[in-house]
C-alpha cells in the first residue's frame, strides 16, 4: 500500500552535503565512520508522520506514494531542506558577550539563540543564526523500514522520539493514558517534551484525550523489608498444631 501524508513510518537513511561530507545518519557504523557519532543519541530507524515536517519536505515528499522496503535516493534543494542563507541573521558582538575565548566553527548559544562563529577579527566575533546546512544543496539515501499502524505502538513511538524514554502506555475509549514515574517529574526534557508529544497524539490519531498519570513505586529495597515484616508475624502454625494435638504422658498406677 502505498505511503501517504499522515501516515506514521520508520525510516533508515544517510544524509550528506551534494558532492560532500555525511552530516546525519541512522546507522552508527556511519555515523562513526562520517566521524559525526554522538553517544546521547539512540541510532537506528527513525520515526517520522509523513508530511508533518518531522524531516525536510524535500525528503518526506518523495516518500509519499512509496512502499514499505523502498530503497532510494533523493536530491533536497535548500528550499525545501534546510532553507536559504539569510544575511540578516549574521550578526556582530563584541568579544565581551562570550564567556569562553570564540573560535570558528564552534556552536553557540547567545541569548536562547544558537548559532555559528563564522570570523573572529579583533575582538569584534560574527556569529551566522542560520541552520549550517542553509543554501545547501543534500542528498539522502534512505529505506522506508516499516508502517506504525497501531495507536498504542504510534504513542510509543512519539515518547521515545521526543524524550528519549520509554513508558507505559494504555488506550481506553478514546484517550490514551501514559504511566509517569514519580522521578520524571524533575525531568526538565521531559517537563519540556510532554506537551508536545500529547499535542502530536491528538493531531495524528484518532485519540481525544492524553492523560499523563504519575506513578508512585515502593523502592524494592522497602518491599524487601515490608515482606520480611510481614512473615515473621505469620504464627508458627506447625508448632502449635503439634502442642494442641500432643497427648499426656501415662502416670504409673501405683
């Protein structure tokens, strides 16, 4: 059947700059080998909703009318990847604004805005706020791995993509009721996450409600203690059987 707009997928793929280097990839083997290997992340097929802007529209339009084990390659404009390079948002500091001595090429983060040092003259720095794949022209090998059909299976998904965990996940009526650990709660990424995710379970599925329930655990250490407890109060149901049902000894008649 063939792949439309909404439809939630799994997808291997390599991206690489036209004529040159990999800048993304699902494989390890390939990140590591493109030397772009970073252990926070968790490789292997991805998930993306067709046509949502889970990856570049250059990238999930020719997905649509494909089928599951498709395998091909497809050539993403900057107009429909990472977008145009824009001079306006090239932007000057004074070598004041940064805490750490700027070198170029580093990734920076000025006022929640992040960015690349792109010169360093002086003590005058120019930070390009671009994405640093805008204007440029990518290229993607890509396999549609598999079609997520089941609800419960797509809210799953949607958890670990966006805070990169796992939880427990229940679908009655039409709400889907998620299990939150108690230590989650502190989370930041998760407090972040959370809205999002229960945001994109009301658009792509039939669902009406997500309940998000915080789940309280006894530390298994505490259960250990609680259950010994509780045995030892137990009466020794052998001992006193055997007192109830000894006879007394004969006395010799004298």
């Amino acid at each position: 059947m063939p792949i439309k707009k909404g439809d939630f997928i799994k997808i291997s793929y390599t991206g690489r700059v036209k004529d040159g280097d990999v800048f993304d990839a699902t494989d390890e083997k390939v990140a590591k080998e493109a030397d772009i290997f970073n252990e926070n992340v968790k490789y292997g097929p991805q998930l993306i909703v067709v046509g949502s802007g889970y990856s570049v529209k250059g990238l999930e339009g020719d997905i649509i009318g494909k089928a599951v084990s498709y395998k091909g390659t497809v050539e993403v404009p900057s107009e429909k990847g990472f977008g145009e390079h824009n001079p306006k948002l090239v932007e000057t500091f004074s070598i004041t604004k940064f805490k750490e001595r700027p070198i170029m090429g580093a990734r920076v983060n000025l006022n929640g805005r992040v960015g690349t040092i792109s010169t360093v003259i002086g003590r005058r720095v120019r930070v390009d706020f671009n994405h640093p794949l805008a204007g440029q022209t990518v290229v993607y090998d890509y396999t549609i791995e598999e079609q997520v059909k089941d609800t419960k299976n797509k809210i799953n998904g949607l958890i670990e993509m966006y805070a990169h965990t796992n939880l427990d996940v229940d679908v009655k009526g039409d709400a889907a009721i998620i299990s939150v650990p108690y230590a989650l709660s502190f989370d930041q990424h998760w407090l972040l996450s959370k809205k999002q995710i229960a945001d994109d379970v009301l658009v792509h599925t039939n669902l009406k409600e997500v309940q998000y329930v915080e789940k309280h655990m006894v530390p298994k250490a505490e259960k250990e203690v609680k259950k010994a407890a509780k045995v030892s109060k137990k009466p020794a149901k052998k001992a006193t059987k055997q007192r109830k049902t000894s006879k007394p000894k004969k006395v010799a008649k004298k």
